[in-house]
C-alpha cells in the first residue's frame, strides 16, 4: 500500500471513528475532531518550541 506524504491511512481512520456513532460524536463539543485539533495543535506547538 503507498500513501502520499501527507495522508491518513485508511485503517488510522477506521480506527478512530470505530466508537464514534453520532454525528456530535464527531464534531460536538467533545467531538473526536476537536480532540484531534487540539492535539495536533500541541504537537506542532511544541515542535516550534523545540526548533527555536
């Protein structure tokens, strides 16, 4: 199987929404994609903070 650089795998994403049922599960208050936001977030954050 190849990817672009910047893809998701598929099974990453079937992973991830496994649990998930609702739409709000996905994109409410508490959504995955507000966990992933914040996430990825800190990640890069903090690897600007480690360059400099």
């Amino acid at each position: 199987m190849t990817t672009k650089k910047h893809e998701v795998p598929e099974e990453l994403l079937s992973g991830l929404l496994a649990n998930y049922k609702k739409p709000e599960d996905l994109i409410g208050e508490n959504g995955l994609l507000k966990q992933l936001t914040k996430l990825l977030v800190e990640k890069a954050l903090d690897a600007e903070l480690t360059e400099h």
